[in-house]
C-alpha cells in the first residue's frame, strides 16, 4: 500500500498531472513506474531508454521523456485553481485507502466540493438508467436511510437509480460522492447539472478524467471501478443482464467488497441483474438495515466514531467566540466510557489556562454535553 503524504508544491502537482497526461500511459504501468523509480519527478528524469527498461513501449517512453504533456498538466493546473477544485495524487493523505487497494488505482483524482467525505464510510448505490417507478423509489429511500445513519452515498451521476441515489443522500442532509465518467467541467447528463451545481456544494465531484475530457461510452467501466473501488459495499436496485450495474457488482466482487441486491418482480426484465446477483449469492436487501447490519461490526463503529466527531464539533460551534476552539478540544478529548481527571484535561490543553477549561466545562455542562463525577472528573454524555 503507498504511504500517504501530502503533496506540497505545484512543482510536484505539475509532475503528477503530466504522468497523468502522458498519451499510452494508464493507471497500470503508471504504478508501475511509480514503484520502480520512486515518484514522478524521478521517472520525468529518467531517460527512454530507461523507461523502456522499466517495461514501457518504445513510443510511451520516447513522449514521457521529451516531457511533452507538461504544457497540457499546467493548462489543468490552472483550470483547478480557477473552479475551486483540487488533485489528489495517488499517495496522498486524501486519497482513499480502499481506492489504493484495487488492481488499477486512478493516479489522480480530480476532485470539487467537500473532500473530508473520502474519509468516510462510503456505499454505492447503482442500477438502470431507464429505473422503473420502484426501482426509482427503492434507490431513494435506501439512500435517505444510509444517509441518516452516517453513510456517504456513492454513485455514477447516470440519469435513473444513480440520479435518485445522489437526491435521497441530500434529502437526508448527508454526503454523496459523483463519480464521473468524463472531466468535472463536462455534465453528463446535461439535464443533471443543477444536480451537479448542489453536490459541489453539498457533497463532492469526483474525476479521474481530466478537465475538458467528453463522456466517451468506454470511460464509463473505468468510471464504474472507481465507484466500486471506493465504497465499502455496493447495491444493485435494478439492470438487465449486461447493464452497467451487473459491470459494477463484478468489480465489486473482484475487489473483494460486499454486494447487496434489491430483488424485484419476475417479469420486468430490469429484475433480471438483481435477482441474479442473489441467487449467486449477494446480500438481499429490504431496508437499510440490511446493509447496516452487513457491512460488520467495525465499519458500523467506524461510522459511529465518525458522527460522535461531527457531533463534538456542532456542539463546540455553538459556543461563542474563542470559547469555543476550547470546547471543540474538551469535548474531543473526554470520552462516553471513561472518566478523565481535571489535571489530565488541563494537561491536554497546555495553551489554555486553568480559567479557561474550567469555565468551558461549566458551560458544557450546563448544556448536558459532558457530566461531572465525583473527584472532578468528567465523561461525555452519550448522545444517539
């Protein structure tokens, strides 16, 4: 697995966005290149005859060392800047652990909006463009419920059980990611881009495309890996036997993550991907629950520890002024299961003086938010 580090310079962005860029070059032999020279700025350094040494084609390795995608990675460079957007390269602290797990990690990720949901627990939910009603409802529901309980909701932002999968995340005040099959500036479905306009804002859009690249048809099995790849567990609501959905549920499988299927009438041929999926074994769902209770005990915790952070950190927002930076600190410190002494807490909070702490646990438990013990020692109020 890379060791995740942060990349600090435009000089080290540009070099990855050029790896990216270099024509004949995928995530593959990328990695491959990445582990036999050690980074992008060593390989750009490399001559072609030792790229080809490394495996690559006489013609990949002739245009990866003439540097010829440099011009084309600043253009995107600039381009990230101006929509707000960032790169996340693979080894990165953002970028997801289990997207690093997969047979062929994105190198880049091309990303916009609300980057802190790749730390979370996240399941897809996939199915037929062309849902019926109750697929449509299935996937809505399904995705309010797993948003309510912490779950980022993934999807491809396809019109149908992807388009109701994004909505009922947002419905439910949670995060959803959009993966998609083409550059983060190019909308696709056209009628879906207000959708867009509110994920960006309120969840994330998520590329390995670079800006400008068009939705061409075989973008969309990459586009589906990377769906697969960085969720915990995916779902099948509705697809017809070679649909994009079945594609997904393989991948998923193939990755070693969970499956889950809604079932669905007999007779409707969009039953037909779902229904098979069960009877090879996948998980069949009637609720939320299903999933839930699935995906096992330590990816619930981790949801769990997940919503008591977010909780701590509403709950020290609510305080005023420099109050409440030492709220956040107090809160995050003290636990729900274990008692810690007032020495201890002072100790966790050297740049705050006695008066301070002591009067932020006043107000916190005023408030119901942490209870104090005999000996002057405190513990979290447990909040569902």
């Amino acid at each position: 697995m890379t060791t995740a580090t942060r990349v600090r310079s435009d000089e080290e962005l540009l070099h990855w966005l050029a790896l990216r860029l270099t024509p004949g070059l995928g995530p593959k032999k990328t990695a491959e290149l990445l582990a036999a020279f050690g980074s992008p700025m060593a390989i750009f350094r490399a001559t072609a005859a030792e790229l080809e040494a490394a495996g690559l084609p006489g013609a990949t390795a002739r245009s990866l060392a003439s540097g010829c995608a440099f011009e084309e990675a600043a253009e995107q460079h600039d381009r990230l800047k101006r929509q707000g957007a960032v790169a996340i390269p693979l080894g990165d602290e953002l970028y997801p652990d289990l997207l690093t797990q997969i047979y062929d990690p994105p190198p880049v990720l091309f990303a916009l909006g609300r980057v802190e949901l790749l730390e979370r627990v996240k399941v897809a939910v996939v199915g037929s463009r062309r849902a019926s009603a109750y697929g449509m409802a299935a996937a809505e529901r399904l995705s309010i419920d797993l948003a309510a309980a912490g779950v980022v909701v993934t999807s491809g932002m396809a019109r149908g059980v992807d388009t109701a999968a994004h909505q009922g995340s947002l419905a439910a005040g949670g995060g959803t990611i959009a993966v998609f099959g083409c550059g983060l500036d190019v909308i696709y479905p056209a009628e879906n881009r207000k959708l867009a306009e509110r994920i960006s804002k309120e969840g994330l859009l998520l590329s390995e495309f670079p800006f400008g690249a068009p939705a061409h048809p075989q973008n969309f099995p990459i586009r589906n890996r990377t769906v697969s790849g960085l969720s915990e567990a995916v779902v099948v609501v509705e697809g017809q036997q070679y649909s994009g959905s079945l594609i997904t549920a393989r991948l998923a499988l193939d990755q070693n993550r969970e499956v889950f299927a809604v079932p669905g009438n007999i007779t409707n041929k969009l039953s037909f991907g779902p229904n098979l999926l069960i009877k090879q074994g996948a998980q069949l769902v009637q609720a939320a629950a299903d999933i839930l209770d699935g995906l096992g005990w330590e990816t619930r915790s981790r949801i769990q520890r997940q919503e008591r952070l977010e909780l701590a950190a509403a709950e020290a927002e609510e305080m005023p002024g420099p109050m409440a930076g030492i709220a956040k600190e107090v809160l995050s410190f003290l636990s729900v299961d274990k008692t810690t002494q007032i020495d201890e807490l002072l100790a966790a909070v050297p740049h705050c003086s006695s008066l301070e702490v002591i009067a932020v646990l006043f107000e916190l438990e005023l408030a119901g938010r942490i209870r104090q013990l005999p000996g002057r020692s405190y513990v979290k109020v447990w909040s569902e």
